[in-house]
C-alpha cells in the first residue's frame, strides 16, 4: 500500500476514533434526545470503523501478495489500467 494512502487511512481511522469518544460522551446527556442521536451515530461510527480495519486489512495483504508475486522467479510485470 502507498505510503499516502496508508498516512489518508490512518487519519480517517484517527478521526472516527475521535468522533466515536465524543459521542460516547454525549451518551450519558440529561437531554433524551441528545442521547438517542449520539447512540445513533455511535452505531454508524461503528460500522464505518469495521469498514475501514477491513479495508486497511485488505490492502496490506493485497501489498504482501503483490510484493511475493514480484519475488517468484519468471515473474512478469503487468501494467495496471
């Protein structure tokens, strides 16, 4: 994986966490309403967290693949589109 993309997916991963402590903050509000948004976005931040230790998971073994494929004997390089 490209070192900007790895330093971009780190940032949203660092970002998400932030928001994700807020919100949980946010959860023990006196305001009802306060609380049952900040559940609701603490379970889309969530869900975009999985999302992106999936992607990030993705990406380092598609590199390691690519980066073994290189290394086999014979190998031929092929030009991405």
């Amino acid at each position: 994986m490209g070192t900007r993309k790895r330093r971009d997916l780190s940032r949203a991963r660092s970002a998400l966490l932030k928001a994700i402590l807020k919100s949980e903050r946010l959860l023990d509000s006196t305001d009802e309403q306060v609380s049952l948004r900040a559940a609701a976005v603490l379970a889309q931040l969530a869900g975009a967290l999985a999302r992106l230790a999936e992607t990030l998971d993705f990406e380092e073994r598609l590199s390691a693949l690519e980066e073994a494929l290189a290394l086999e004997p014979g190998a031929r390089r092929r030009r991405s589109a």
